[in-house]
C-alpha cells in the first residue's frame, strides 16, 4: 500500500513538471514578442530601413513594406535611447498558433509618444516550441486612437 502512495506522489511531481515546462514555453512566447516589437521600434529609431525589413517577416520582397519601413526610418529617427512606455501584446494567452496585432507606445530622449501598431504571428505549440514572427508595422498613429484595421 505504501508503495502505491509512493508511485502516485512521483507521478504528481513528474506530472506537475511537464506541465509546468509546457506553460513556460507558453507564456516566454510573451516575452518573445516584446522582445521583437522592442528591436523594431529601436531600428526605427535609427533610421535602420534594413534592420526594419529585416524585423518583419517577407518585408524584402515586397515592394509597399519596404516603402512604409523607410517611411517610418525617415520619420521615427531621433537621437537617444528608446523607452517602452506601452506594450499591449497581440494576445496574452495562446497554446497553440495566432495571429493578432499588437500596440505599442515608445519614445526616444525627450520626444513625444510615439504609438505604432503590428501585426504578430505566432505559430507552433508548446510541445514543439512557439515562434513570433512580425508581419506589418503601421505608420504612427495618434496616441489616443485604436489600431486599424488595415495599414
């Protein structure tokens, strides 16, 4: 009898284990798009077009993305370090692959707030591993308005 007892309490740990490990990938994939919208937004702010091209997913073979992140190089470069002031991701919770567009409100030295909107993929599952991949960045917007529906 004690031995049963044994088993199923191993069997809870290993089972808590996994499931902890699966809810971890999960929620890093937050992480991972934070990380990516940051290194975008600060591409922008130097005025790196092939950075930004680079940033978002088949962005070098398509001729009006290219156009809209040298656009936003030429428009967003300021001097100075930039600082997230905003992040709404573009779901806070996914097990499996999304597609959902993300806000995010930064600034670089003493400028003022500047809100973009991008569109995030993610893709995978937690077993197999999450990816983020950024499809379009917006122009700036208004800092009170909402995302649009088309950029």
């Amino acid at each position: 009898m004690r031995r049963v007892y044994i088993v199923a309490i191993v069997a809870g740990i290993v089972l808590f284990l996994v499931i902890s490990g699966l809810l971890a990938r999960v929620f890093s994939a937050n992480s991972a798009e934070q990380s990516a919208i940051t290194a975008l937004v600060q591409s922008e702010a130097r005025g790196d077009v092939d950075a930004i091209v680079g940033a978002i997913t088949d962005c070098r073979t398509d001729a009006a993305c290219r156009q809209r992140a040298a656009a936003n190089a030429a428009a967003l470069q300021h001097p100075g370090s930039v600082s997230i002031i905003q992040l709404q991701p573009s779901t806070s919770f996914s097990l499996g692959g999304t597609e959902g567009t993300a806000r995010v409100a930064w600034n670089v030295g003493s400028s003022l707030p500047i809100v973009q909107c991008v569109k995030v993929r993610r893709a995978g599952n937690p077993i197999s591993g999450l990816t983020v991949e950024l499809l379009e960045v917006s122009r700036r917007i208004p800092s009170d308005a909402a995302c649009p529906a088309r950029y």
